[in-house]
C-alpha cells in the first residue's frame, strides 16, 4: 500500500508522494481510533465499564494501535488496532451482547464510509471538488487534499470494516460467530488464534513480493469493497442528483 502510494502520486513529485502518504497516516489513525472506541462505548452500554476503566475510550492514537495490525494497514490496506478489553462476566446477556460489542467496530466503519462517500458526493454536486484520479495532473490545493482524503477514508473504512468481519480470531468476525456456536464448539474453534498470527503475515509477505498473487487472493474481498463504494457513491448521486 504505501509503494502504491509513492509509486502514484510520488513518481514525479516526491513530496505530492510524501503528502498523500501523510493523508493516509491520518485516515488510517481515525479509522482505527473510531473502530476502537466503539468496542469501549457499545460494551459500557451493555454492562461493561471495563474499556473506561482502563483509559480505552480515548481519542488517543497510542491507546488502541497494535503494531502488527498498524503495519498490516500500512502495507496491505487491512488490518486492526489492539482489542479493546470487555469482561463477558459483567455483560447484561454475555452472548447476545459480545456479538454486539464485536459488530460496533466494523459498523462504525461501514457508517464513517458512509458519510465520507456522502460528503464527497455533496461537494462534488457543486463542482468545488473534483473526484480525483491517481496522477491525473494531480495538483496540491485545499479542494483537492479534501477530496483525495474523503476518497481514502471512505475505501479504508471499507476495507477495515470487512477485512475484521473475517472470521478469524482475533478478528470481530471471530467473536460474531463464537457467539451464535455451541460452547465446546466455540472453545475448539479458538484454538485457531495460534495460527493466524502467521497467516496475517503471509499476507504481508505476499503482497511484498507477489502482486498477482496477493491481486488473486484477495480478489472476492476487492471486489466487494469496490461494489459497497460503488454503492455508497450512488446512493450520494441518487440523494443529491437535483442540485
């Protein structure tokens, strides 16, 4: 991810490169903070003050990054912040409520993709921003930097949504399922943790060294998170079409 970005925007000016990497460092921070916190929010509505305690309801960046989920965003385009801790001891209905606290982080995503695609949508019904193409005579103005940065949240907020949707631990998609599994069956089914930690960076591996490969893998992913963007941008034209 962050080649392609230099590779676009940096091939003849290295500091548009080092502008859009800037941008993406940002929307990346707001994506994963948002993500986290609405773990924390979700799990203290249900029972669970256990993220307030521990200072996990915070804007601060430095609270939720996970060092291998950060690198995987910056590198693949998908990844995760670290879990926010929740106590299902102290949930009203532990197992309704951990699909819950586990479904908030990617729907936070899916809605800040939503108002982003919106927003752009909006502007654009103007004819004050532009929707950017990669290297199309690219120039930095204020119009411009809005636009590219709604782009690149709204298609990270996507990706991180469907990506945690997996079901794979340490994944939300993971704890969504445990949920609705038979206990024992849930138990074995977590053994799986030992692993993914090598699959996640297999991932990371591939897409350094193989872009078909790491293009033929997560090909059924890319393109559902192109058809929800395509989606979202229709439903902006749809609601904003008459002006």
């Amino acid at each position: 991810m962050l080649v392609n970005i230099l590779n676009v925007y940096g091939k003849d000016d290295m500091r548009l490169g080092m502008a859009m990497l800037f941008l993406y460092l940002i929307c990346i921070l707001l994506a994963l903070i948002c993500h986290e916190v609405a773990h924390g929010l979700v799990a203290s509505w249900l029972g669970d003050p256990t993220a307030k305690q521990l200072g996990r309801l915070t804007l601060n960046p430095m609270a939720h990054l996970d060092p291998v989920g950060f690198l995987m965003m910056l590198v693949v385009g998908f990844g995760w912040a670290k879990p926010v801790p929740v106590n299902p001891r102290r949930l009203r209905k532990p197992r309704r409520d951990m699909a819950l606290v586990s479904f908030a982080g990617p729907a936070t995503n899916l809605l800040l993709a939503l108002f982003a695609g919106l927003l752009l949508r909006l502007l654009m019904s103007f004819g004050i921003f532009p929707f950017l193409l990669p290297g199309a005579g690219l120039r930095v103005n204020a119009p411009n930097v809005i636009s590219i940065m709604l782009e690149i949240f709204m298609l990270l907020n996507v990706g991180l949504a469907l990506f945690n949707l997996i079901p794979l631990p340490p994944l939300d998609g993971s704890n969504i399922l445990v949920s609705f599994l038979p206990p024992n069956t849930a138990a074995r089914y977590l053994q799986v943790r030992r692993y993914t930690q090598y699959i996640f960076l297999g991932l990371i591996a591939i897409s350094w060294f193989s872009n078909t490969l790491y293009d033929t893998i997560w090909y059924p992913f890319n393109w559902l998170r192109g058809t929800i963007v395509s989606g979202i941008l229709s439903l902006g034209d749809l609601l904003f079409g008459w002006i």
